[in-house]
C-alpha cells in the first residue's frame, strides 16, 4: 500500500515561488505514495501570491489568514486533520526534484527507520552547492560563544549553532534538520501534539526536534534525496523585524529548555554583549542596512520585553 503524505506550505507575500513550488511538486516522481492533500496557509499575503491557486491539478486548499498569524500558527492550522502517514512543511521558496519525496518515504518505511521520525535532504542552491544547514541543538554555551563570534574565529573550540564544519555529503541522524524541507512522521505529530506557538518565527522547528528528540525519536538527514531553495525567502523582505523576531524565539526558547535562570542570562547576553558585537561587525564590514536592521530590531525587542517575558510563563500542550 503506498504511504499518504500531506503537504503544508506557509506563505507571505513569495510571488512566483509558491507557483515554481508546487509546479515541482506535480512534476516529482511519486511511485509508492500518494499525496492526500496540500495546504497552503496564506499569512496575508498583499501580493495575490496565493490567488487562483484552485486551478493547479493538486489537491490544493488554501487557508487564509486576515493578518500574518505567524509561522507556527500557520504550521499547526495546516496539520489540523491531517490523516497522512507523514507530513511535509516545505518552505514556498522551495522546488522538488525528480526523487525529492520517493527517496525520504521510501527510506522512512523501512522497519528498521521506523524510529526516525523527521527527514531532511540535501539543499542546494542556484549553482548546486550544497547547504550545510542541519543544526545542533542550542545550549547555554553554544548560544553564548556565538553571541561574540567566537564559533567564526575559533570554530574548532567554539561550534556554531548549524554545522558548518561538516559538507553535508552523507547520511546521519543530526540533531535538527532544516525547516524549510521537514517531513514528520504523523506519529510525532500525535505524540508532541503541535508547534509551540509562542515562537512566531524561528526556533519552532528547533524546538519541534529536541522535544520529539526527548521522547526517543530520530532527526536524520538524507544526502540521497536533493532540493533546491532559494534561502532567505520572505523575511528579506522585513530584515527589521527578522532581528526581532529571531532573538525573541532564542530567548523564549532558552527560558523554555535552559530553565528561568539561564534564560535570563541569555536575555541579558543578548542586550549587553550581543547588541554591542552585531554593531561593530556590521560596521567593520559597511554593511549599514545589517547596522540600521540591528537597531530597529533591537528597539522592537526592548518595547516587546513584557509580552515576552509573559509568554514565557505560558503553557499550552507543547512541553511535553
């Protein structure tokens, strides 16, 4: 029997990408599975990127949102229902080869990977590079060495959060996989219950990985099986706000899994040592709109200091 597999993409405003994406989601080889259905969670986009949508010869479904509910949300309002065997959250700027989806399922159905619960594959760019975006799970230290850069100049002493050092040539389980091609076997899903909506963006996959790594599932990563993405996506589009909302997600996340006391010492680290490093390296380098995103992304972060810190107190199904 082939394996059902729903699709769920969030878009914002990514014109011709979303079209290009699921184009490549007709054209991919689809032998021993059977794609149920694909969601497209439009976070009111102002483009029309996700008018007309109904006239592809997918199972498409649009869900439309009247303001931009955040990433999470969006993930979780397309999941709802889902009776798929897996569930794939692919990124809009995203385009599928010929064995794309066959390579993964195929892989994630043999009985001896029925612990592997999310697969990622090989991304690749414009030119065929290769992206090295699987990542290790933050920690207190981790997150502190990058703040000053450590992890660029002594990368053998200080790892980065993304695993930089390691060309992404083999197969391997990997502590997370990037979100922008993250297939989950439906069985996650039921066991974590969903993405913590707390994080508006970034850090709701991280977050997704180390929690159904704590209940013994497996993130692997699959060299076999390519993808392009663009990268970047949308949130070039606000470079302001992805400051904002990048170093909001790592410190909910670190009051979440380091506990409230190295938490705050992330919070501060981010206001007395961070802010001070972004400058200077923007600055050494002239990169005065990186410099100008730094101060209106730190500004928003200082006014939404309290929302913050009572979203961390929250709890809605996601800490298991």
């Amino acid at each position: 029997m082939a394996a059902s597999l729903d699709i769920i993409i969030v878009n914002w405003n990514t014109g011709n990408q979303l079209r290009d994406c699921l184009n490549s989601i007709y054209l991919t080889e689809k032998s021993g599975l059977h794609i149920d259905r694909i969601v497209v969670v439009d976070n009111a986009s102002s483009d029309g990127s996700a008018d007309g949508l109904d006239a592809t010869p997918l199972p498409v479904s649009v869900i439309r949102n009247q303001e931009n509910a955040g990433f999470a949300v969006a993930c979780n309002q397309g999941a709802a229902g889902s009776n798929g065997d897996y569930i794939l959250f692919l990124n809009p700027d995203t385009k599928l080869f010929q064995e794309s989806l066959v390579k993964p399922i195929a892989f994630m159905e043999r009985a001896e990977n029925d612990r592997v619960g999310i697969c990622g594959i090989q991304l690749v760019d414009d030119e065929g590079n290769v992206a090295r975006n699987c990542a290790r799970f933050p920690t207190p230290a981790l997150v502190a060495s990058s703040m000053i850069g450590l992890d660029i100049v002594l990368p053998h002493w200080f790892p980065s959060h993304f695993m930089k050092e390691w060309d992404h040539g083999e197969t391997r389980d990997v502590d997370q996989v990037m979100g922008a091609f993250f297939l989950v076997r439906r069985k996650v899903l039921e066991d974590l219950g969903r993405f913590d909506e707390r994080f508006f963006v970034y850090y709701e996959d991280v977050d997704f990985a180390f929690r159904a790594h704590r209940i013994g599932w497996r993130s692997l990563y699959l060299c076999e099986a390519q993808a392009f993405h663009k990268g970047g996506g949308s949130s070039e589009q606000v470079k302001a706000k992805r400051v904002f909302y990048l170093l909001r997600s790592r410190i909910l996340y670190g009051y979440k899994h380091f506990g409230s006391l190295a938490g705050t010492g992330l919070l501060l680290e981010t206001f007395l040592f961070e802010f001070a490093a972004r400058l200077a390296w923007h600055a050494a380098h002239l990169s005065w709109s990186e410099f100008e995103a730094t101060l209106e992304g730190y500004a928003r972060l200082s006014v939404a200091m309290p929302e913050i810190l009572k979203r961390r107190l929250l709890r809605i199904g996601t800490d298991r």
